[in-house]
C-alpha cells in the first residue's frame, strides 16, 4: 500500500468516490475541505464529516481562501438559495490544488486525489492539465532537493485523478453500491437540492441515462 494521500473533497459525488477509491490504495488518508465562501458550503461541510465517518478517515483539514470576495459567480453572489447559469468561478481548480499543494508540501509530501471525470469538461480537469501540473511539481521537487537545511528538502508530491476514466453514470453506481450516495451533496445552492442549477441536472442526469431516478 502506498503511504499518504490528501484528498481534495467537497462531499460532491466525483471527490467522495475518488476520496473512497483512494483510501483502499492509501495508508493515510487527509480529507482537505475547501471553504471558499460557496454558498453550499454548509451542506457540503455536514455531508464531507458523514463521508469521512462512514470510511474512517480521521483527518480533515477545512481550508478557507476567500473566493468570493472577487468571484462574480452565482455560486458565491446573491440569494444563497438561488443559483443561475453563472456557475463559473475564476481558476477554481486550480487555486485548490495549489493550496492542497501547500498543506502536502508543509506535511511531509504525497499524493494529492482530485475527482476530475469524463464529463467535467475544460481543460482544468483534463489529463493534460494533470499531468502537465505534475511536470510543474516535479520540477519543484528537483529544486528542492538542493537546498540543504529546509524541512521541506525530500517531499515529494503529485496528482491522481483515478476518475479521469468514469462518467457520472458510472460514478454513481459506484457511490450506490458502497452506501455512499445517500450521503453525498450536489446542489450549488444551499439548502438543496435546488432542482435547477447545472450540479442538480448532471446528478439527476446520472440516473435517467439508465432510465430511473435516483434519490436526490
Ligand atoms: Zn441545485
């Protein structure tokens, strides 16, 4: 079994199957929980702690980098029931995957887990993308390891998207049959699912694409 593993996990459907396929391959595992002033972040909170409990997943670090002080999106602006098309937030992965970075690097190295899938979508949650942002930590590595003296000389991390290969249908039936799925929070908004924002229609389309409705 390989050693340390930070999961970046929303309580989402592709990061709590991605945090569940990693604790099997992982010795330890870092539940890292992103606030960034979503309007879900409540709901995500309470659902990241239940997923945690049910896979013995001890360390949770909550993080908080406040995104909505600049984001214009309709994931942190306005009604926190409500949320619209706007649904894009500024480098969004990526400022969460530099701050994973950060936590690793600072807490002796590993691997970090995204849930990035087939149908995400974008570049930033592509296998380029991944692969080109190991390049970027290999080569920090390198350099660090000409430092003497520093304790972060010998850490070492890098990226695993073990979803790159699932749709959301598949991922549902994954989260389904490990009792996971009921535990899971999609919606943008808080207090949902609202039924209408683009998480609730992909979660809701994970089901009718095989013809049943799932469980919201
Ligand atoms: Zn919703």
């Amino acid at each position: 079994m390989k050693d340390k593993a930070y999961s970046i996990i929303s309580g989402g459907m592709d990061s709590t199957l991605a945090t569940f396929l990693a604790k099997k391959k992982y010795s330890q595992i870092v539940a890292l929980f992103i606030d960034w002033g979503q309007k879900s972040v409540d709901e995500e909170w309470i659902a990241v702690q239940e997923i945690c409990a049910l896979l013995e997943i001890n360390e949770i670090e909550r993080i908080e980098v406040p995104i909505d002080k600049w984001d214009k999106s309709s994931l942190t602006q306005g009604d926190r029931k409500e949320v619209d098309d706007n649904f894009m937030v500024p480098e969004r992965n990526l400022v969460f995957i530099s701050l994973a970075a950060s936590y690793a690097r600072a807490n002796g190295g590993g691997c970090l887990i995204v849930g990035f899938n087939k149908d995400d979508g974008g570049y930033d949650t592509s296998r380029e993308f991944v692969d080109q942002i190991n390049v970027f930590f290999e080569k920090g590595t390198k350099e660090l390891s000409c430092y003497n003296g520093t304790y972060l000389r010998g850490t070492k991390i890098t990226l695993e998207a073990p979803l790159l290969g699932y749709d959301k249908k598949k991922i549902a039936e994954e989260l389904k049959a490990n009792d996971l799925y009921n535990l899971t929070y999609t919606c943008y908004a808080a207090k949902g699912p609202c039924g209408k924002c683009r998480a609730c229609k992909k979660r809701e389309a994970s089901f009718t694409s095989y013809g049943s409705k799932g469980p919201t």
